[in-house]
C-alpha cells in the first residue's frame, strides 16, 4: 500500500490545480511535487519487486524520464502554458527534423543529411561525382568533416608534442609555461585572425585550424601529464629487464600513457564539437551550427531545435565511436 | 665457490639543500655464488638503495659494488623482484613472463615456451592468458618472480618482493620462494624488514643499521637444507630470530626516534 498513498497524491494534485486553474502560474512548483511523490512511489515500487528485476528497472527509470519530460514538455506547450513560440511542442520539433531531412533548400544548395535515399539513383545517372555532390549539400556532412579534419590535424602533432614534453626535462620545462598560457585562450578569439592569414577567410581553412589548434593544446598537455604520471617502477623494471630506448618507448611508455591520451582525446572531440559549432554561428554558410543560426534569423524556432538535436546526436555518435576504439586499443582495461 | 656479489666501503650520498646526506657508508658485502642472503634492517637505512645500485638502477658515490659476470657473456647481470607489482598490466601473464626474454632478442616461439614452463612452476599456467588487472596480488607476484627467473640472470635482487602481500600469501608465498631455490640454487640478495622471512630463506642474514647505513652484523643461518614452514617451529630457528632481533632491536629505536 506504501506505493499506492504517493500516486494517490499525484493523482489528487493534479486534480486540484486542474480545478482551481493553478496550472498557468504555479506549474512549476506542481512539477516539482508531482516529480517528489513520482520518486517516492518509484522507491515504494522498487522495493516489491524481486531481487533480479532492480537492474532492469532502474534501466527502466533512465527512459521514463526523458519520455516524462517530453510528454510534459508537449502538454505545456500544446496547452499554451509556456510560449509554443519559443518552446515548440516535441512533435512540432520532430516535424521540423522530418522537414530538415527530407527538403532539399534550393537558395543554399543544402540539406541536413544529403538525402542519402537518393545515391542509387545519382550512382546510376553520373557515377561517383553524383554522389559527391549529394555529400557537398549535407550540412552534417560539413560540420562532421571540417571537425574531424581539425580533430586528427591537432591531435597527432599534440600526441608527438606532448609525450616529447613528457620525457624530457628541457623541452618541458620551455615550452609548459607558455603552452598552458595559449591554453586557457578561447580558441575561438583566434578565429578572425585565422581569417586574416588564410586567402578565403571564408572557406574552411580558418575553420578547420581554429580546431586543430583546439585539439593541439588539450591533446599535449594531456599526453604529457599522462606520461609523467608513469608509475617510475614500470620504468626500472622495463630499464632492468634490458629494454633500449626504442623498446622502452613501445612497451612501457607508451602502452602506459594510452589512457590518459584516449581521455584526453575524449575532452578533444568534445572541444572541437563546441568550436566547430560556434564557428558556424558566425562565419558559415553551412553546416550544423549555421542551421541553428540561419533558422534564428528566419525566425523558425523549431528548426532551431531540430538542429540542436541532431548536434547532441553527432556528439553521442562520435563519443560512442571513440569509445569503440579505445576499447580495442587497450584491452587490458575491463 | 667464486664470489658473485661484492661491495667494498660502498658510499651513496643524496643531494640537497641542506648539503649532502649519507643514505650508505662503508658498507662492505661479499655473497658467493649460489648462496641466499638476507638483508634486514630497519625502515630508511638504505637497503633498498643498496639493492637498487647492484641492479644499475643508481649510482654509487664512492666506493665499489658490482656483480661479478659469469662466463656467459648474454646472460644478464641481474634482474630484480619488485615490491610493487612491477609487472606491465598492458602485458597478459604469459607476455610479461617472456618480458626479459623479448627485450633480449629470444625469437617468439621460444620465448614463449620458456616463460609457459615458468608459469608451470610457479603454479599459473592456467592463467597465462590473464592480464594483471584479473589476479590478485599474490598471483601478480608470482608472475614477477616468473619473469626474473624466467630471463636467467646471474643475480636475483628481491626488494621486499613480498612486503605488500597479507600474511597467508606471504607464508604460501614463502614456501615457493624455497622451493624455486632448491632447483636453481641462484645467488640471490633479498632485502627484507622481516626477521622471521630472513631466517627461514636465507644462508645468511646481514644486519643494517639505521640511517645512514653500513652493515651492524652478520648472521649464518645453519638451519638444514631443504626448508619448508615447518622450520619456523625449530628451537634453532627461535634461538636465531632471537638474537638477530635483540641485536636490531637498537637499531629499529634509533631508526623511530630520527623520523620524530
């Protein structure tokens, strides 16, 4: 019965506020008691169930949330509680993603994904450069290739900078200060002054640079901290058991140093998905981050949101993939 | 039999701001060759630099203390059993048994091969396969000792190879340690606080006095050969742990009342 007295609650609150019109003003605080006595009856239930079934419901709770936001977030907005105009319900928000896919917009030559349906038949018309143009028009494509580009561009020299730093005293001790330094500088004030240097301040020199030296500064210096953090007795065990320079370098440090360089790697994609983004705001005439901007401009606030989902989809996509890798790469690590 | 080990007024000074400290001075150590010897003293007098300058993991500041090579001029001088499991947890068991092996330019196959029959003896050849991070401590130290004995040095050094294992493991431990002797008889200098682990391995025990260190006393242990747990219950080994201890005891206060 200890399940039962919270729901009843739930129940009997929304009811009241129904009754006396206190959703408009107060749906907030009913929110939150309504979510209060929702966890309680959650608790309640919990402790009914078998032993066994407790791992599969709290899978089960990190659904319902989201799907309880989504739902409440559509009665308010459908109910006009909150302003649909800058919180468009979900299923508007879903319409205007199907938009987004489906549509080709003929002003900018774009598409949100390049309307990958069409490649057999743009295979079958003009071969390859058929299909090429198809990925030139995908505003996913841009965004994903301009940061992956400045991802690798910054995070291989970081790699190779930041384990030389990490072995050595000197180049270390010159170069920390002043690489920490550039560090905590928004990468992204450097932008116009990419735009200065490169001879298409528009074009994606700029914006794949301001990411590679994104990447290049957070790689190094976690590269280095990782090798530094080397337990020193795997060291004189490796020196002992007669491993050269080469033989230490392949089989001590740099198997040692793989995971603090993959979570260094890790905060660099998500860096880079940040710049990259907000580039676009300002310079671009495609991409992601400028699907969010242009719809701000036209004022389509639920294309707005349609982009910012499919940027938090590029962000769990990219993290998974990197997971992916790092668990082949260190397989000692379960 | 020929000496394998020897240190003569050996001397190892730190620098600091204060001006150098003595960690060693005037220490004097001579082993032959196939022989068990124990160093014990108390926490800071330096045996574990001691051991670590044998192993070419530091250098001297005066004096002499060096392995002497035998007629093999590829076997290795010495190779050391670390406190800390010292073994690469990127490595499985059986890769970090064949570690020394590798690093010497042994082919494969016969790396390999070697390092399973290692595995064999220390009782792990089901795990060959296993990395680090799935065994336990007592296991991890098996495979560090597989490893050293594995590469065949002149020269076993054993840090306190045992210090960080609970009490059960180290007395199974203890009685591998005698039995892998037994069939090698390897010249072996084993550093260690304990008095009781001294006696039972060792041929001989060497006492260190506090910091900085130089060598107090030596004991031979005449308990017979081979020894299993079971010595530990004799009244000769009593009668040893016994007299070593009355003359560390000194050296142990000394050792507490400079850390105060």
């Amino acid at each position: 019965m200890k399940a039962f007295l919270p729901i009843a609650g739930m129940v009997a609150l929304a009811l009241f506020a129904s009754l006396f019109g206190l959703w408009t003003d107060w749906w907030v605080v009913i929110f939150a008691a309504e979510f209060t006595l929702l966890v309680v009856a959650l608790e309640a239930l919990e402790r009914r169930l078998p032993f066994r079934l407790h791992t599969p419901y709290q899978r089960m709770l990190a659904w319902l949330f989201p799907l309880l936001l989504l739902a409440s977030w559509q009665w308010l907005a459908t109910s006009g509680i909150i302003n649909p105009r800058w919180f468009p319900p979900p299923s508007r928000i879903a319409e205007a993603l199907w938009q987004l896919i489906v549509n080709y917009d003929r002003f900018n030559e774009t598409s949100l994904i390049g309307r990958p349906w069409l490649i057999p038949s743009r295979l079958a018309e003009s071969g390859w450069a058929g299909v090429q143009a198809l990925f030139a028009e995908s505003h996913v494509w841009a965004t994903l290739s301009r940061m992956l580009v400045g991802f690798v561009i910054g995070s291989v020299p970081g790699i190779v900078i930041g384990m030389i730093m990490g072995l050595n005293r000197t180049v270390r001790a010159m170069l920390d200060s002043t690489m920490s330094a550039i560090y905590v500088l928004p990468k992204i004030a450097i932008f116009p002054l990419l735009m200065l240097v490169f001879a298409d301040p528009f074009g994606e020199g700029p914006k794949i640079t301001v990411v590679a030296i994104s990447a290049f500064f957070l790689v190094a210096l976690s590269t280095m901290a990782g090798v530094q953090g080397i337990d020193p007795v795997l060291i004189q065990a490796g020196k002992n058991f007669g491993a050269n320079r080469w033989q230490m370098f392949r089989h001590v440090i740099l198997p040692a140093s793989l995971p603090i360089v993959f979570s260094g790697l890790r905060l660099a994609l998500g860096t880079s998905l940040v710049v990259i983004v907000a580039v676009e705001f300002v310079r671009s005439q495609s991409g992601v981050g400028y699907l969010v901007y242009y719809n701000w401009q036209v004022l389509s606030p639920a294309k707005m949101y349609a982009a910012l989902l499919v940027i938090m989809a590029l962000g769990v996509g990219l993290t998974a993939a990197l997971q992916f890798i790092e668990r082949r790469a260190m397989p000692w690590r379960r | 039999m020929a000496e394998k080990v020897i240190a003569r007024s050996a001397r190892k000074v730190y620098p600091s701001m204060a001006g150098d400290v003595p960690a060693i001075v005037d220490f004097d150590l001579s082993i032959e060759e196939g022989e068990f010897v124990c160093l014990v003293g108390p926490s800071g007098c330096g045996k574990s630099t001691f051991l670590r300058i044998l192993a070419g993991l530091d250098d001297l500041s005066g004096g002499e203390a060096r392995i002497v090579p035998g007629t093999d001029p590829k076997r290795p001088l010495n190779n050391v059993v670390f406190q800390e499991y010292a073994i690469f947890p990127w490595k499985t068991v059986l890769e970090n048994v064949a570690f020394g092996l590798e690093m010497r330019g042994v082919p494969r196959a016969e790396r390999l091969e070697i390092a399973s029959s290692w595995l064999a003896k220390v009782g792990l050849k089901r795990f060959a396969s296993y990395y680090p991070s799935q065994i336990s401590g007592g296991m991890k130290q098996r495979v560090s000792i597989a490893r050293a004995l594995a590469n065949d040095p002149e020269v076993l050094l054993m840090d306190e190879p045992l210090g960080a294992l609970d009490a059960q493991t180290r007395a199974v431990l203890q009685e591998e340690l005698l039995r892998l002797w037994e069939e090698s008889h390897k010249t072996v200098l084993y550093v260690t606080h304990s008095i009781d682990e001294a006696v039972l391995l060792g041929d001989r025990v060497v006492l260190m006095t506090a910091h900085p260190g130089t060598k107090k006393s030596e004991f031979v242990v005449d308990l017979p050969r081979p020894r299993d747990l079971s010595t530990t219950s004799t009244a000769r080994y009593a009668e040893l742990t016994g007299a070593i201890w009355d003359d560390l005891r000194d050296e142990v206060r000394a050792a507490m009342e400079a850390q105060r």
